[in-house]
C-alpha cells in the first residue's frame, strides 16, 4: 500500500507540477548550451574582475571592501591563482603606490577614502554574494576564480527557478522566455568575474515579480541590481508610480505603510551612493572621473547597443529579433489578455530604452567585452519579456513556429564563431560590410577605430581610412577642416567617388566612397598621423 501511495504521489508530481519539469529540463538545456556556445573552459579574470576579485577576498579577510597591497602580493604568489598574473604586473605598482601615499583622490581604477583605505570605483555588493562561494572554494583547494563561475552559475539558476515558478504563462512560453535567457549573454558570462550575470538575473527576477504583481519586492531586484548598474535604478520610478496608483486606500495606516516601505526601498537603492558620498564625497566616482557624460547620449549609441554586428544584443539572438518583428502579423484574434499583453509589453519596452538611453552615457561604450557588450546583454532582459508578451496571442501552430525558432536559435548559438568576437576585432559580418556596403554600416568612431588599431586608447582627432584591393571605402575625420590635410588621396577624388555623407556625433563624420578610388595605402585601416602610414591588417 505505501509502494502504491509513493508511486501514486511521484506520478502526480511529474504530471501536475510542469514548473518543476520544466526548470529540470532547462538545467540539462542550460549545459548543452555552455558546452556548445564554448565559452572560456576556466573562469577568467579579466577587465574589471581584478577588482571584484580583490574587494571578495578583502572582504573574506577583513570584512572591508578596501583593498592592500600586501594581499594582492599575497595573491601574485598563490599557485593557484595564475589566471590573474598578467592583471597582477599592470595593476601593483599603481596599488603599492597608493598604500604607500594614501592622499585622497583618483587613481583609476583605485581611488583613497577619507579613511585612507584603497577601493575601487565600483560598487562592492557583487563581491559580497561571492564571499560565500570563494570560503567553499578555498576550503576545497580550488582556485579562488572558481567561486565567480559558482556565483555566477547560482544567480542564473535563480533567475530559472523565478521564471518557472513565476511566470502567469504556459510552460510553452517559460521554455521559451528561460532559452533566450540563457542565449542574450548568460552562457557568455557565466565563466567571467563580472557582475553582468548577477544584475541580469535580479533584473529578470524583479521583472517577473512585476509581472506578478508583487510590486515592492521586484524594486528590490531591481535596486540591488542597480548598484551595479547603476542606470537600472531609473526603473525604480516607474515601479513606484505602478505601486501608487495601485494603492487602493484611504486609511492613514495604507499612507503610512506606503511610504515607510518606499522610505526602505530608498535606502537600499542608495547603498552605492551614500558609500560613495561617505567616502569620496561624490554620488559617483564614475562619473566623477569623466567617464561618463550624459552630452554622449544619441541614437547612434542607443542602436549600437541593439544591432551593432559585432557586441549589439541582438548580434546573438537573430531569432529574438525576427520573432518581435513578426509576431504581430501571426496574430489570430484580440483579446482581453492580448490587450493586457500589449500593454506589458510596452512597459517593457520603456524599461529597455530607459536603461539603453542612460547606458550610452559612458565614455567606452567599446570596452572589454565577451561576444556581447556587457550593457547590450542587460538591455536585452526587458525584451526577452516583450516577446514571451506578444506570443501569447500567436496563431494556433504556435508550438510549431516557436519550436523552429528556438530550433534556430540553439544552432545560431551553437555554431557561433567567437574567434572574431572580441571587442578589438572587426567580424565577418563587419568586414563584409566595410569592404562591399561601407554606407551600410557606420559605428561610433570608437568601435571603428579601436577595433581597426586593435588597441583601446582614446580617441584623438585625425582622419582614418578603410581600403580594400588599393580602394579607398571608407573615410572617418573630425571637424571639415580635418579632411583638407590629407595625405593620400587627394580631395576632389575622394569627393568625386563619395556615396554618402554620415554624421557620427562630437563632431565626427564618415564619407562613404564607392568603387573605384585608387589609392596606393595598403589594405585594411590606416590612421593618417601614422608616419609610415601603416596599415593593420584585417
């Protein structure tokens, strides 16, 4: 009898609670996927992991996020943590020198507090949630890196479990709305000291509780979140407009538990800026520095971030894409949940134009990246939930047009060539746009010139060319003064073969040149202050 009753309980489990099914697959789906989008194979310190490595280990020492010198050479020495040795060499003398001179002020990317302590201009919370897994393990005797993939791998698995458990849609959808999770950047970033996984998933988490209707706790996903991504917090306003015009009450304990708890959210969506008001007496030591500048923010930025061929979001998900376009044309009837689709699905889109708006701000908007820019895989979060919206209301072969699209996804994923990827490198998609339909395609000055040098430095006034087979296709410069000093070729023969003129914001501007302008410059992108006029090749 008890047999029975056992076999009777699973079978009503596997039958009845799809949810739980459904996170179990998409676990096994979610390891197919890290093995077949074959990101790095050990967890990588790179960019801005030193930091974070850092502040998690200071942390575990001190339970400060501040940071020594003598640890970070403690660190150097530790077999184990070869990963980080190239960081290591760049990064101690500026840190041995500050211990050594704590006088108050900047040091990118170290600055002193008033308590004459070293921290770094990002916020430490992220460092935090590591702590836990670097003491698990440090215990085991792995290397310390390790804990960051642990983190990371456990915030993704979070964000999993909410979208199954919370939400209000079939198990269709979820499967859907978790794949294209685990595609926009989660199988990128999962190996890497970043905190992109970890604002990613408390974004989606925070959403998902929106969408449920728990308005209080998804602004704090959401303003946790924000202290690592700081334009996240615009979303709070939003989610505090929703939460009063929801307020049905005219009780003074309503008012009063209403703003009490708006008080507390407060607080926590200011942990970053009242460390950084405390300590350096700025709301933000970014910013501060010049590192960001809200007169950078344009439409050219905005859309880099969604479609550039090379770290756009949408560069990886082509069938995210395809499937917003064409949703709306496989609609079969209108409904009242379709109206009430519509209309989270806007308020999503707000919520990624928001962040995507604010995100242009920064000054390297071409930084250090995986496959993806790291801003382009957090915007993409609101979209995701845009389309799991509209395909609610999707013909009645729904299950066939999304098991194709999701079918093409995992092969896009799966075969996607990363060799090209890094953010100093031009892709083939990019090549072939500079090389046949050059007015085509036209980034922020930044990407095209780091990218053609494959150095990230600054931008500096002068005038750059793309050639291909001994022809001029592309023309970049600052200022109509700058294009007069040309070396090669002249002027009006360039004029003479221009298709198209392109403003590029700050001044900047492309002439886009058709076939048929010799030039004795070798392939590839050349600066014109290179004395040699040397080209980098492709």
């Amino acid at each position: 009898m008890d047999r029975n009753l056992t076999m009777t309980y699973t079978m009503n489990l596997l039958t009845k609670n799809s949810a739980w099914r459904g996170f179990a697959c998409f676990f096994l789906l979610f390891a197919i996927l890290v093995i077949s989008a074959k990101p790095a194979k050990t967890p990588s310190i790179q960019a801005d992991g030193f930091e974070y490595f850092m502040m998690t280990h200071a942390l575990i020492e001190r339970l400060s996020p501040s940071v020594k010198c003598s640890e970070a050479q403690a660190i150097a020495e530790d077999a184990r943590n070869t990963s980080i040795s190239s960081q290591l060499k760049e990064e101690l003398p500026r840190l041995c020198y500050l211990n050594d001179h704590p006088e108050p002020g900047f040091k990118i990317p170290w600055f002193v507090g008033v308590d004459e302590e070293i921290y770094s201009w990002h916020f430490w919370i992220y460092s935090l949630t590591v702590v836990p897994f670097m003491l698990i393990t440090m215990t085991m005797g792995l290397g310390d890196t390790t804990a960051f993939l642990l983190a990371n791998l456990a915030f993704s698995g979070l964000a999993l479990a909410a979208i199954f458990l919370l939400y209000p849609a079939s198990l269709l959808r979820r499967m859907i709305i978790a794949f294209f999770f685990l595609c926009v950047g989660t199988v990128y970033y999962t190996p890497f000291a970043h905190p992109e996984v970890f604002t990613a998933s408390l974004l989606l988490i925070g959403i998902l509780f929106l969408r449920k209707n728990h308005i209080k706790i998804a602004a704090i996903f959401i303003a946790v979140a924000g202290q690592q991504n700081p334009p996240l917090l615009l979303l709070l306003p939003i989610v505090f407009l929703m939460d009063f015009f929801q307020l049905k009450t005219g009780h003074f304990d309503g008012w009063k538990k209403f703003i009490l708890s708006w008080i507390g959210l407060s607080l926590v969506a200011a942990m970053a800026i009242r460390f950084s008001l405390y300590q350096f007496g700025v709301l933000n030591p970014i910013s501060a520095v010049g590192w960001a500048d809200i007169h950078l923010i344009s439409l050219d930025r905005v859309l880099a971030l969604y479609f550039d061929p090379n770290t756009g979001g949408f560069s990886v998900v082509p069938m995210l894409l395809i499937g917003i376009i064409a949703v709306p044309f496989c609609l079969y009837r209108i409904t009242p949940e379709c109206k009430t689709n519509v209309k989270w699905a806007l308020l999503f889109a707000l919520m990624s134009v928001i962040v995507t708006t604010a995100s242009t701000s920064t000054i390297n908007l071409n930084s250090g990246s995986h496959i993806i820019h790291r801003y382009s895989y957090g915007i993409l979060i609101p979209v995701i939930m845009i389309f799991g919206e509209m395909m609610q209301s999707l013909f009645l072969r729904r299950n066939i047009v999304l098991a194709i699209m999701a079918a093409g996804q995992l092969l896009f994923t799966a075969h996607l060539d990363d060799s090209r990827r890094f953010y100093l490198y031009f892709t083939h998609t990019e090549l072939i746009l500079l090389d046949h339909f050059p007015e085509l395609y036209n980034p922020i000055p930044e990407i095209f010139v780091e990218r053609g040098y494959r150095r990230d430095e600054p931008l500096l006034p002068d005038v750059y060319f793309w050639i291909y087979h001994g022809e001029v296709r592309k023309v970049l410069f600052q200022g109509d003064d700058m294009i007069n000093k040309l070396p090669l070729p002249d002027l009006s023969t360039l004029e003479s073969h221009r298709i198209s003129r392109k403003q590029a914001g700050q001044n900047w501007q492309y002439w886009n040149i058709r076939e048929g302008c010799k030039t004795n410059l070798a392939d590839g992108f050349v600066g014109s202050k290179q004395l040699e006029l040397t080209a980098v090749d492709k």
